[in-house]
C-alpha cells in the first residue's frame, strides 16, 4: 500500500479536490490536524475508517501509525491542512518512511492563503503595484528562520506578503514592517477561511495588531500585507496579456 499525504485545503468539506474526496472515501486509516480542520471533512471517510487525530502526537509517533498501516495492508490518508507544500511537514515525515521502505505520493491542496484571497476578493499580483508574493513565516516558538530568509528584506521588496504562524507577534511585525511598507499599508487578517467562524479582520500596519488582540486571535490566522489589497482602485494599469492594443498573432 502507499501512504497518501493529501492537502485538506482551507478547512471547508467543499474545498477538497475531486482526487482529494476519492481518496478519502477509499481509505482505511486517516490521519488528520484537529487543530486547523473542520470536521466536517472527514465526512468524506469511510463510517468505518479508523480516523487519528495528530494534533497531540509528535512527529515519530504520526510515522508510527502510517508505517503500521501500510504494513497492515490498510490504505492510509494523511490530511494536511491547506496544501502539502507549505509547512506540512512532509519532508520529516517522507524522510522516515523512505528509511522504513514505505512508499508515498502527494495530492495538492487549496492553500489557506488563496482561500483568504478568495475571501475578501483581492488579487495579489496587481499591474505595477505588486507582481510577486512572498510566503512565509515567523519565528516564535518554532524552529529557526534561515538567517537569509529576514521579514525586513522581504518587506524591502514591497511584494505582497503573506505571513503564516505569525498571528502571535502581530504587534512586532506590523512594526517592522511599516519602515518599507508605510503605516498606511492594507493588511487583512483571516480566521478560519471557509470554517465556521471565519472571521475577517480589515486594517492597515497602523492599526491591525489592536484588532487582532481585541478579537483574541491566537492560531489558524492568514496575514495579508501589501498595497494590491487596497479595497479602492489601485492602479489603473491593466494587464499587457489582456491588453486590447496587444498584438495578438494565430
């Protein structure tokens, strides 16, 4: 059997893919994050598949029950939220089963990012306003940042950013961020895109940390930062692909 790391999206039971679904309505054991799911997804499962909740288990112990699994003949999911590329954590956990002979594949995943995109209506990539977008993250109580990888020099860029576990420190990152971005900058905050109680929070680096600490948000938070989530017009340039006076050619 092969273990299947399978991206849950955002949370929502409709925001799965159709390879997503299938998977899951076949599988024997699932592994999935308490933490950031709605449970409704896993009423995509089998009423008799054996469901693991991994919120409370370290990483050996995840690859314990996958590794079981697979020797057992069973046909194992493991859910991530969002998509498996981003901190999902699949490079520690393939690196193990690759140790114990077990194979695996990937099935991407709505990326909670994009959902909260999707939720206030905004495109990150804006004409002359902002062409590229920045993931990344904070270091809090986690693992180390490369020391490369600095939110001032991303900031630097004033591409449009997009902070994950970060919602904790909201406070010292709108701060560092003003001297590129400008206090004036938009920034969106996202609970739980698509789960029930979603909550959307709209300021700028001037105001967004009193917000967030008012509506007591401590996890599952999107942070947006960049001038293409302005809610007026932002530019009156349009894009040259779709451009009327474009030479088009057969």
């Amino acid at each position: 059997m092969t273990v299947h790391f399978v991206g849950a999206g955002p949370g929502a039971a409709d925001l799965l893919t159709l390879r997503a679904a299938a998977m899951l309505a076949r599988a024997d054991v699932v592994l999935y994050p308490g933490t950031y799911l709605d449970a409704e997804v896993l009423g995509h499962c089998r009423a008799d598949a054996e469901r693991v909740d991994t919120q409370g288990l370290d990483l050996d112990a995840i690859v314990a029950h996958l590794v079981a699994a697979h020797a057992a003949g069973r046909d194992v999911v493991r859910l991530t939220s969002g998509d498996p590329s981003l901190y999902s954590a699949v490079a520690e956990q393939t690196r193990r089963l690759d140790a114990a002979g077990v194979p695996w594949d990937v099935t991407p995943g709505v990326p909670a990012y994009a959902a909260a995109a999707a939720l206030v209506g905004r495109e990150l990539t804006v004409p002359e306003v902002a062409q590229s977008v920045v993931l990344t993250r904070t270091q809090a109580q986690s693992t180390a940042m490369p020391q490369t990888e600095s939110l001032a020099a991303f900031a630097a860029t004033r591409a449009t950013l997009v902070l994950h576990l970060a919602i904790t420190r909201v406070r010292e990152l709108a701060a560092e961020l003003v001297e590129h971005h400008g206090a004036d900058c938009p920034v969106v905050v996202v609970f739980r895109a698509s789960q029930p109680g979603e909550r959307v929070l709209h300021g700028t680096l001037a105001d967004i940390a009193d917000q967030v600490e008012a509506a007591g948000l401590r996890q599952a938070a999107v942070i947006l930062v960049g001038r293409a989530l302005a809610r007026d017009d932002v530019s009156a340039v349009e894009s040259h692909l779709y451009s009327s006076t474009r030479v088009r050619t057969d």
